[in-house]
C-alpha cells in the first residue's frame, strides 16, 4: 500500500519478515546474518525485532537483545537501506528500542559501533548516547569499536 506522507512507519517485526531483513543486512556486510539467525531473532524471547517500512516494503530493521538476570539491553543490529536513509527511520527503530527496554525496566541501552561510522555515531549522539570505552582493532579488519551506552 502506498503511503500518503511517504514518511513510513516503524512496527514490531513479523516471522514473515525474515526474508526482508536478511537482505537488508547483507547491505551492511561487517555484520552479516545467516537466515537462520535471523528466524532466531524473530521468535527468540529474548530478541525484539522491528521494521521500518515505507511504501509497503521493508526499508529497515532493528534487533534488540535482552538477557536474563541483565538490565542492559543491546541493539545488536540496526540498518536502513540507503534509498531510505535520512528518513529519520533509524531515530524511530532506535526509540521503539528504547521504549520496549524501559517497559521492561532495562537501566540502559548498549551497543558496539565501529569508530569510523559517521552516520551512526551521529545517529547515536544526537539521541543520548555515550561513548564508555574504545575496543582497539576489534573488527576483523583491524578498526577499532566504540562501546555505546544510554541509560534511561
Ligand atoms: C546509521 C543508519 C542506521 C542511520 O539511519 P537513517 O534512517 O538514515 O538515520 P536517521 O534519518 O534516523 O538520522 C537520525 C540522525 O542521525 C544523524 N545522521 C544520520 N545519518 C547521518 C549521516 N550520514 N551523516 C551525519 N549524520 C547522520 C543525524 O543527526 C540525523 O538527524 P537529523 O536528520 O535530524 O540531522 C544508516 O545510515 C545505516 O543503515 N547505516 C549502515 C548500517 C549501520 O551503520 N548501522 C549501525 C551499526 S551500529
């Protein structure tokens, strides 16, 4: 269906989905997915997963996990296909995140980002987040992460 605003919507990711997600996050290749992951974050019970969507299609997609005994919760995994970026799809997928941790009663939100992405640095420090720690060389090609942390 065709969106009036053409501004989209963010909801709760369906088993169905899985197929839309996988090729979204073989967009982003440092953090590659194999369907059968996928299909595990979509019923975990302790993964959440949300959807962007615009014009009917899947444009975006977050993946939040949680942990027993834990109180931070971890955005393991947020992309937005490049056509939709600037949308503010990635600031809604990271909100619903958010709001379901704080549901949950999570303290805070932690993620990994590599330290050369812009865009989602960005992303990250406009909605409050903070670095707390730098991991040298902690991808495989040798670039360092940044440990992220907003706690609510
Ligand atoms: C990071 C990513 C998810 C952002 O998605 P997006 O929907 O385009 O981001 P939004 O439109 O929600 O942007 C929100 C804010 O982030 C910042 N931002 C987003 N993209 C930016 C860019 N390319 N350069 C600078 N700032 C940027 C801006 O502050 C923006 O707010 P503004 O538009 O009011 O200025 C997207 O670029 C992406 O999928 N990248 C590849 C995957 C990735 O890097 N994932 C993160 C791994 S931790």
């Amino acid at each position: 269906m065709i969106d009036p605003t053409h501004q989209g919507h963010v909801r709760r990711a369906h088993p169905s989905d899985g197929g839309a997600i996988l090729t979204l996050e073989e967009l982003f290749p440092s953090d590659r997915m194999s369907m059968r992951s996928v299909r595990r974050f979509l019923t975990a019970p302790n993964a959440h997963s949300w959807v962007a969507e615009l014009d009917g299609a899947v444009v975006g997609n977050l993946i939040l996990l949680t942990r027993k005994g834990s109180r931070i919760g971890r955005i393991y995994s947020v992309v937005v296909a490049p056509p939709a970026r600037g949308r503010h799809f990635g600031e809604r997928l990271v909100s619903a995140a958010e709001s379901q941790s704080a549901k949950q009663g999570l303290q805070a939100i932690s993620l990994e980002v590599r330290a050369d992405n812009v865009a989602a640095r960005a992303l990250y420090a406009k909605l409050g987040y903070q670095e707390i720690k730098t991991m040298k060389a902690y991808y495989e090609d040798g670039s360092d992460g940044l440990r992220l942390r907003k706690s609510f």
